[in-house]
C-alpha cells in the first residue's frame, strides 16, 4: 500500500522547512552568511540538526535556498512597485528605489547574498539572484525605450551597470557606514535612483521629479 502524505503532515513539513529557512536568513541578517552554521540554526529553528539536514543535505544547499528565497521575495518586491507605478519612466524609477532599500535595509544580509567570502560553493545561486533582478530592471528600461521616454541602448548591459553602481554604492567595501538612520538611508536612496535614471538617459529634471514621486517601501522609512 503506497503511503499517501495527509494534508497536515504536509504542513507540518513545510512550516518547518520554513522556520529552518527564517532561521537561517535572521542569523545571516544579524552576522553576515558566516551565522550560518547548521548546528546553531537548529537551535534558532527549534529542531534538532539532523532534521535540517533532512531538509537540506548540506550547508551549501541551505545557504544556497536561503539566496534564492531573498532574491524571490526582493523582486516579488520590485514588480509589486514597478506595476504600481503610473508610467513606464515612474516604473523604472520605483524598481531602482525598491533594490536600493532592500539593500540598505539589510546590508548584511544583502552583502551575504552577494559577495561575502563563504566556505562552500553558492556561485551559482548567486549569479541566478543576480540575474533575476538585472532582468527585471531590463524589462523596465526596455519599457521606457519602447514608450519613447529613453534612448535606444543596450538595456541588459544597462541594467547589469546599474545593479553594480547601487551595490558598490551601498554595500560594497567603498559603501558610506552608519545608514541605519532613515534620513540618510532616504537621501541615499534618493541619490542612486536620480544617477541611475541619469545614466539610462532621463533629463535632470524629469529625473528629479520621478524620484520625488517614487514612494520608498515602509522598511526605509521606518529605519528597518
């Protein structure tokens, strides 16, 4: 007789796959993906560490889901902004303010995913999370070409630019300290979006106005 999983024995798997998840991004949060070690996840998640490796075989592939959860939730985040905004132009601008307060608002979670130096190999899930995000910055710039509000360009190459400009602005080693105050983190997110739009080609003072317009997410204004 094949043994059929109920309902809530599914569940029950699933919640737990995630508080494993939670743990694991809330100790990333707190000191960067070297938190993130099996055993001390497990006592975070409130399981035992053979139940984690239940549901990831490896350190790698903990590290490795908990990137391609950060990077599903972050653009989930940039589309719900960009289809919010009023114009193709006001689109771009609220998905460049949108990686920019996701950075900032976790800045060593957001250097975890990106470039912190880890003892194994999540290369891969790095690239795709990256990826993911240059593709939808693209689409929003290709939108604006396509309505006649920006230039002709190469907008994957554009996009790509425009992801390492606000990564090396806001969380690479070069990255202004002490952000954690929501008015520098507003001017900060204000800055790179006004240079991103710039650089794809919007006038100065169309630019100024779409940031001004660009509503910022509640975690920047509430300093999260």
């Amino acid at each position: 007789m094949v043994y059929r999983r109920t309902h809530q024995v599914v569940k029950r798997l699933a919640a737990r796959r995630s508080a494993i998840l939670a743990a694991a991004r809330n100790a990333a949060a707190e000191g960067g993906m070297a938190a993130v070690q099996i055993a001390p996840i497990a006592v975070r998640a409130n399981v035992a560490a053979g139940t984690v490796y239940r549901y990831f075989p490896s350190k790698a592939d903990l590290i490795s889901e908990l990137i391609a959860e950060v990077s599903r939730d972050e653009l989930s985040a940039i589309r719900r902004a960009a289809d919010s905004a009023p114009g193709p132009s006001s689109a771009l601008a609220a998905a460049v303010t949108t990686v920019a307060v996701h950075t900032l608002s976790q800045r060593k979670l957001a250097w975890g995913i990106l470039a912190e130096p880890v003892d194994v190999d999540v290369t891969a899930s790095r690239l795709a999370s990256r990826r993911a995000v240059v593709d939808e910055i693209a689409s929003r710039i290709d939108a604006a070409v396509r309505a006649g509000h920006l230039p002709a360009q190469d907008t994957n190459l554009a996009a790509t630019a425009l992801l390492g400009a606000l990564h090396e602005a806001l969380v690479g080693p070069l990255a202004a300290e002490n952000m954690e105050d929501p008015g520098k983190m507003r001017d900060a997110v204000q800055t790179v979006t006004l240079l991103a739009l710039r650089a794809v080609g919007v006038m100065d003072a169309r630019a100024r106005g779409l940031v001004v317009q660009a509503a910022l997410p509640a975690m920047a204004r509430a300093g999260a």
